[in-house]
C-alpha cells in the first residue's frame, strides 16, 4: 500500500473520511490508519536527510564549516 499515494488521492477528494471510505468500499477506521500512516511515512522520509557541509581547511587555528545555505561556523582549536 502506497500510504503516500492514498492520502494524496484524499486529499484531492474532498471528502470526508466517512464518504471516501464508502466510495472506496473499506471502513473509515481502516480510511484513518492509512492516513496516518501517511503522514508517518512523509514525516520519516524527512528524517535523515543531510545537507551538504564544506569543510574549509585553513592554515588559522580554525576550523570553519560553511554549509550550502550560507551558515558558517568557526571552530577555534
């Protein structure tokens, strides 16, 4: 089951969970478990998801990292 795919198609229904679940033929208990299973999987997909850093090596006694967003942070040794 795409929980993704089911919640998208929901949403885009405009129904309430009551009536797409008759329209798609299942309970509306089963209607609010893959919705949240939905907003789960978005969520997880989120998590663990790194930026790329550059670490910047410097003859200073520091250690400068620039990410892609433009935040810096010096590190002094």
């Amino acid at each position: 089951m795409d929980y993704q795919k089911f919640k998208g198609e929901f949403d885009q229904s405009g129904l309430s969970q009551k009536k797409y679940a008759a329209l798609k033929g299942i309970s509306p208990c089963m209607v609010s478990y893959y919705l949240r299973k939905g907003r789960q999987t978005n969520e997880k997909s989120k998590e663990g998801v790194f930026s790329k850093l550059e670490i910047v090596s410097t003859i200073s006694k520091n250690i400068i990292i620039r990410t892609t967003r433009g935040l810096e942070i010096e590190i002094p040794l």
